[in-house]
C-alpha cells in the first residue's frame, strides 16, 4: 500500500482554502446585489458589490498567506539556528543597556 504524504494533503488542503476565502465573499456580495438591484429597481449594485467581494476576497487571501509563509519562515529560522536562544537574547540586552548608560555618561560630560 502508498504510504500517505502529509505534506501533499496538506498543500491540497491549503489550495483549497485559498479558493474558498477568494469564492465566499464573491459571491455573497454578487447575491447580495442582485437582491439589491431586484429590491431597488437598479442595475449597477451587482457589479460594484461584485469588485467590493473580489476585493475583500484578495484580502483573504493576503492575510492567509501572510500568516501561513510567516510561520513557514519563523519555523525555518528556528531550524537553522537563525533564532537566537535566551542566554543569547539576555546577553544582548545586557550589552545593549550598558551601552545606554555609558551614552548617558557621556552626553553628561
């Protein structure tokens, strides 16, 4: 039997969701402006409610995208020792405050 790759899952699934924060908000604003247009006797709200969903709808996906390649490379940093660890994050801060005192010392003078 195949054995099963997540990852391969876990990419169908994201394509999916992508296709899903583009498509909901489209088409609710498109129905929402036929019944609009239906109601008030125009013939223009559908396509402006239509540009209105696309919009919110590239939105969706930015903020996605954003927050799923942003863990992406916070986790790949990590792998890679690009995160410092916090012996070295209180030795930084140590340094960086002893740094401001002898500035103040020094604008003193």
């Amino acid at each position: 039997m195949h054995k099963f790759n997540r990852n391969v899952y876990q990419s169908l699934t994201m394509i999916g969701q992508f296709g899903i924060n583009m498509l909901v908000p489209v088409l609710i604003c498109s129905f929402l402006g036929i019944f609009l247009d239906k109601k008030l006797g125009t013939s223009y709200l559908v396509i402006i409610l239509f540009f209105v969903g696309a919009a919110a709808g590239f939105w969706n996906i930015y903020r996605f995208s954003k927050n799923i390649f942003g863990k992406q490379s916070s986790d790949s940093a990590y792998l890679h020792k690009g995160r410092h660890t916090s012996e070295e994050k209180k030795k930084g801060r140590e340094a960086e405050h002893e740094n401001t005192h002898s500035e103040d010392e020094q604008n003193l003078i």
